[in-house]
C-alpha cells in the first residue's frame, strides 16, 4: 500500500470542507476522484502533501515514497524572473536521467529557456507535469492536469498517463473534470462531495444514484436510462444543481 | 586603516547592502515590502526600550523586530486585511517608540540618528556586528536558497517535494530581524526596507533568473553605499538618505534601460 488514509477529517476555521475520507492507493493503479466544484478535491490533495490542516483522522505514506505532484495552477509573481529550466532542477536531488526522460516524455525540451511567466496554460502543464515527472515517482498526484488543454491535448494527456503507469509501475491520483475520458482511464473512481458519495470502478460509479445526483443523469448516454433514488444528502443540499 | 571614518563608514555600508540586496529579492517575490516595513518599524520601539534600560541599543532592536517578524509570520493567512494590520501594529511601534523616548531623563538624544541612520560615526565594534550580521544572512540565504525559491513559488510543490513551508519561510524573518537591526546605523529604521526593495527592483528588468536578480542586486546595493557615501560626503547631505537616492537613480535607469531592451526586442 502507498497511501493509506483512513477517517480523514479537514477544517478550515468553522468549514468542514472534508468529512470521514477514506482511501488506500496501490502500486501501478489509476484512481481519480471526481466532484462539483467546492466539494474538497484539491484540499484532499492537500492533506495528502500536508500543507492542509487535518483535524481527525490519519495519512499514512509509506516511508520514503516519492511524490510527484502536479497543481491545479501555478501563480508566478512576475518579479520572479525564473526560466523552465531553472525551475524544473529546483528539486531536492538533481537528477539528470530523470530531467531528460521528463523532458522527452512530456515535450518540454524547446521551452527550457523560456520565462515561466511567458507560458501559456497547455505549456505551463506540460512544465508541470515534466517537474513531477523528473525524481521517478511512485505516486503521481495530477489535480485538473488537463486544464487549459484542447481535446486532442487532453486525449494525448491521457494517453502519455497510461504509458507513465506501464513503464514505471506508478500509481496515479487524479482530479478531473473530463468525466467521459476518466471513466475509461481509471481503475476505480471515487465521487467526492464532502464525503465520499460513492466509489468503485467506473461502471459502479456511473450508475450509482449518488453519482448521478451530483453530475446530473445526462452525463452518459449509456446510463441515460435511469430511476433516482438518493438515499443521502449533500451537506445541507448546497452544490446539487439536478438534484 | 580602519582608524578612517569614511572606511569604517564605507564598509558598514557595503556590509549592510551585501546582505539586504539578495533578501530584498524575497521580500519582493513574496510581496513582503509591508512585512518588512513592520519590522522595521517595530526596531524603534526596541531601541527607545534599550535607551530607557541602557542596554545595548543592537539588542534592543534586534529583540523586537524578531518578536514582530515572528508573530506577524505566524499570523500570516489568518486575517483578511492583513496590510492594514501590519500597517496598525508598525507604526503603533514607531510611534510608541519615540513617545518614550521623549520621556527619558537626561541628555537629549538625536533621534534622527535612529531614524535615517548615522553611518559616519560607525565604530569598530559596529563594523564588527554589521559584518557578523551580514554573514549570518548571506549564508542563511545561499544554504536555504532552493527550498526558499520553491516555496515562494508554490507552498504546495515544496511540500511535495519533502520541504516544509513554514521552517522555511522562517529563515526569511530571521533574517529580516537581523538586517534590520544591523541596518539602523547605516540607513535608518525608516529607510532600510529601502536598501531592501529598491536595489532588487532595479535588477529586475535586466535579468532572467533568480539568481542573477539576487547578484545584480547586491552589486546595485553596494554601487548605491558607495557613490551615496560620498556624494553625502561632497555635498555635505545627509547619509542615509543620500544612500536611497543614488538607490532610487539606479532604479529608474534600469526602467529606462529595460523599456530600450524590450523595445529593440519587439
């Protein structure tokens, strides 16, 4: 097991913003956590970093396990004058075998020399993405990695994920929003909301009424034929728009 | 040699700069400028408290803009107008400061000294702690230089990456308390975010990393200690001040110098 959270609760001042998370991540799998907007994603990725204030509950990371984490943006202040280049070897280890495959994997290589504050989002990705790459990671953590990307981008994204997991055996965490591609790239989907609603594998998910009550019954043609029944409520019916 | 008072005077000046030049880089990456303003604000209340007690004025100063630099990092996040509060504590300090010394019996002290600093009368034992000071935070700096450029880039990456933001960003209020106390001599308590801000803002539109901001920078600082100590000297002007022109000259001649660069680009 590389990641083993059990019970996990995070509050910011008086905001549950996470309640009673569970997960555990094994070696070479694809999970990703999907949910609406305001329902915890990138404060769970958090936790898992530490840099979010955990109130109950455990993150247990096997010893010495190298993260790689990709944020959902990056905000460079433009008094920082800082190349691709510079950037991607602020690491803790220089690593040059690391540098290049990262760079060659990602097709970062004819940008090294430009400002990071120059990039555009799809660049500013792929920088991204080549960084968490570069120390050969077992866990990678992409948080909206596809943001800022076109279809045909979003589809090689995908596709360059799948081979990262082959070659390398590491197990991937994601957040999306590319509902569609994500049920046919993950092993197991967790829907979160606060809580965990549901999780399983993606065909699980799709149809669990719980699913369907925060994404709305239209998201997949396949599963378009469906009775709702929700069982529970979503901290207090705040961000259901179909429910 | 040092016997001289303008090369105690000059080399006070140099040490200062070396030191608050690459720091001011930080301070401007992270929008520190207010924080940093409060530090040093708060330095006068510590020295009216050491003339009052009469302590050592350093350790007075280096007391309290150490006490306001880690409370105020502390605090950091928690509150929403956070600038105004800095702004409030700060000059509640200043201002405290000089009401007190008002109050204290005897010879009448030259608070402008404090104020915009007296570099001219910098002793051997003053040279001794600008420099030990200087030292403290170059070397604070370049071990700590990496984890501080990632976690001013993003809190989340450095922690990823094994960091932890916090310790880091505490080698910066180390260092801003220790700047500022070393800098009142030399600039003042008014005018050492100065020494800070400007030689950093100067390098910037004339360079491509952070490390070669942080150089430039340290070259404008002592360029700027150098050439305002004597043109202090030449046009019998005040010191510290005179420092902060030559600076602010600097600045504008790199803006200038960075709009031809960017022009003949385009």
């Amino acid at each position: 097991m590389l990641i083993e959270v059990t019970n996990l609760s995070v509050r910011y001042g008086r905001n549950t913003v996470l309640n009673n998370i569970h997960l555990s991540l094994r070696k070479g799998e694809i999970v990703t956590i999907v949910g609406p907007n305001g329902s915890g994603k990138t404060t769970f990725f958090k936790a898992l970093i530490g840099t979010a204030p955990i109130t109950s509950g455990k993150v247990k990371i096997k010893k010495n396990v190298k993260l790689g984490y990709v944020p959902q943006h990056l905000n460079i202040d433009r008094s920082l004058p800082i190349t691709v280049e510079r950037f991607l070897n602020l690491a803790r280890r220089k690593n040059e075998k690391g540098f290049k495959k990262a760079t060659d994997i990602v097709g970062t290589s004819n940008l090294l020399n430009f400002q990071i504050s120059n990039l555009s989002g799809g660049e500013m990705q792929r920088v991204l993405l080549a960084r968490a790459l570069m120390n050969e990671p077992e866990v990678l953590l992409l948080d909206e990695a596809t943001r800022g990307l076109d279809q045909p981008g979003t589809a090689s994204f995908y596709q360059k994920i799948e081979t990262i997991r082959e070659t390398t055996g590491c197990a991937i965490l994601m957040i999306s929003h590319d509902l569609h591609v994500v049920m046919g790239a993950s092993d197991r989907v967790i829907c979160l909301n606060g809580h965990i609603c549901c999780e399983g594998t993606p065909k699980t998910v799709a149809t669990s009424p719980e699913y369907k009550a925060l994404f709305g019954s239209d998201v997949d043609g396949t599963f378009a034929l469906y009775r709702h029944t929700h069982n529970h409520d979503h901290m207090g019916g705040k961000n259901i728009n179909n429910a | 040699m040092l016997d001289d008072f303008m090369v105690r005077a000059t080399l006070a000046g140099i040490g200062v700069t070396l030191a608050a030049a690459p720091l001011g880089c930080f301070i401007v990456w992270r929008r520190m400028a207010y924080f940093g303003e409060a530090t040093a604000h708060s330095a006068m209340l510590g020295i009216a408290l050491s003339l009052s007690f009469e302590a050592p004025v350093f350790a007075g100063a280096i007391l309290l803009s150490l006490i306001m630099a880690s409370v105020v990092s502390l605090t950091q996040g928690r509150s929403f107008y956070f600038d105004t509060l800095l702004g409030v504590v700060g000059h509640m300090s200043l201002a405290a400061g000089l009401v007190i010394v008002s109050f204290i019996p005897g010879v009448r002290i030259d608070l402008m000294a404090y104020l915009i600093g007296d570099i001219l009368a910098v002793s051997q034992m003053d040279l001794l702690l600008i420099w030990s000071g200087a030292i403290i935070i170059l070397s604070l700096l370049i071990w700590r230089w990496s984890p501080l450029l990632l976690v001013t880039l993003n809190e989340d990456l450095a922690s990823a990456n094994g960091y932890n933001p916090k310790r880091e960003s505490f080698v910066l209020t180390i260092a801003l308390a220790i700047v500022v106390a070393v800098g009142i001599k030399v600039v003042g308590v008014l005018l050492i975010v100065a020494m800070l801000i400007i030689p950093a803002a100067s390098a910037r539109s004339l360079v491509s990393t952070p490390e070669g901001m942080g150089l430039l920078a340290s070259l404008v600082g002592v360029m700027s200690a150098i050439l305002g100590l004597n043109s202090a000297y030449f046009f019998d002007t005040p010191t510290g001040p005179s420092i902060v022109c030559v600076a602010s000259t600097f600045f504008i001649a790199s803006l200038l110098i960075g709009m031809l660069i960017g022009r003949r680009q385009s």
